[in-house]
C-alpha cells in the first residue's frame, strides 16, 4: 500500500480527502450517519461535529504527510549529509595514492576528474538503494512492534540490529559494484589498486552507513510516537468538543 501511495500526487490526496469529508458531513446532516472514532460515538449538533471534522481533516492530513513525506524527507536529508562526508573520505585517500604515484597537483589531474564523477554517480545511486532500505524497514512488521507502546529502539534493537548489519553490507557490496562497473582505465593506476587502498577506509564508510540507519530508525520510532499521539489527541478533542472546553 505504502509503494502504491508513492506514485499518487499530493493533490489527488487531498482531494479525496475533502470529497470524503464533504460526504460525511452531508450524511451526517442528514441524519444518516453518526461519528465514531476507535469506540467512542458522536452525535451532536452541527457546532460540534464541524469542530470534531475540522480537527479530524487537520489530523488526518498530519497522518498522511508523515507517512507519505515527512519521514522519508527528514531520513534522505541526513543521509545526503554523511554522503558528503564519506565521498569527501574517499576522494582525500583518492588523493594521497595519487600523491605516492607522483602526480604533484591530484585535483588538476585527469585522473582525480574521472574518478570524482564515479564516485559522485556511484552515491548518488547509492541513494536510491538507501531510499528502499527505509521504506522496507519502515514497513517491517518486527519494527513497528505493537507491544513497543513506548517506541524504545531497546525493545526492537535485536531485529532492528539484524536488519541494520544486512543493509550496511548489501549497500557497501553495491557501491564496490557501482565502481567496479564504472571504472575507467587509467595509466597511471588498476582498478584493484584503488581498492586495496581503500581498504583502511572500509571501516569508517561502513560506520557512517550504520549512523544513517541509527538516524533512520530513530526518526521512524519519533514518527510513529507521533501517529499514536494524533489518535490520542483526536479523541481527546472530541471529549472536550462535548464537555464544551473547545
């Protein structure tokens, strides 16, 4: 459901929303249909439903942006942050072995331009692949837990590290592929030199992989917290709408 929902716009949403809404609002009007969100029934007068439905269309639009936007938008931008510090990590011992073979300036040389564009295009792609990767984790059954009422990463921390360390070198073996593929031929150095030097490096990638999925889950766990709180939040505006507090 959550990939077919990627590829309907914003508008169509929304619009679907409004109709539904309008739709309700008519039956209830008409006396055709009461309210009832998760147990609790409504019928009041037409003040206090077009409060409850006001309400309802303000949450319910929260509820769609978060799963629809917002978490995935606040999960890429700190992923395109370590992005930058991993091609700046790579790009610096790209440098040095350029240095040894004898190149004074590396940044000038032919060699460092080609290999800066694959790694820039290898990340880029890299991306994407993250990209899934929270989307299967956002949809994992283990992970959204209902028994985590407290949205611990403790609680989940097994499976979540299980998933974690899979990720990590699924995309480390995929961004070797990228460049292994899109290696260009220089005189100066073999495709299996470059990786050799990088080998000390391997670590500290596969580390700054692993903090974005720490950061992942962390704005998946404060996501979810906050769909739990609109529902409460909801019912609670419905209690005072018919204590006459709002």
């Amino acid at each position: 459901m959550n990939d077919l929902l990627k590829y309907i716009p914003d508008w169509a949403i929304g619009l679907c929303t409004v109709a539904g809404i309008g739709l309700i609002i008519f039956l209830i009007l008409k006396n055709k249909l009461s309210i009832n969100f998760k147990g609790i029934k409504v019928n009041e007068d037409e003040d206090h439903l077009y409060l409850i439905i006001s309400k309802a269309i303000q949450l319910s639009d929260e509820k769609r942006d978060i799963k629809i936007k917002l978490r995935a938008d606040d999960q890429m931008r700190y992923a395109k942050a370590r992005r930058e510090d991993v091609y700046a990590m790579i790009m610096r011992t790209y440098r040095m072995l350029l240095k040894e073979k004898g190149i004074a300036d590396p940044m000038d040389s032919r060699e460092y331009k080609i290999y800066s564009q694959n790694i820039e295009l290898m990340l880029n792609k890299i991306l994407v692949f993250l990209y899934d990767h929270f989307e299967t984790m956002n949809r994992d059954y283990n992970l959204n837990n209902i028994k985590n009422t407290e949205f611990c990463l403790d609680f989940i921390r097994k499976d979540y590290e299980i998933l974690r360390n899979n990720s990590v070198n699924a995309i480390v073996q995929k961004g070797t592929d990228l460049i292994t593929d899109a290696w260009v031929p220089i005189d100066t150095l073999s495709r299996d030199e470059v990786h050799e030097f990088n080998d000390p490096i391997m670590v500290d990638i596969e580390n700054a992989i692993g903090d974005v999925f720490d950061k992942a889950i962390s704005i998946q766990l404060s996501y979810c917290r906050r769909l739990f709180e609109i529902d409460n939040e909801l019912k609670d505006y419905i209690d005072k709408v018919k204590k006459g507090e709002e």
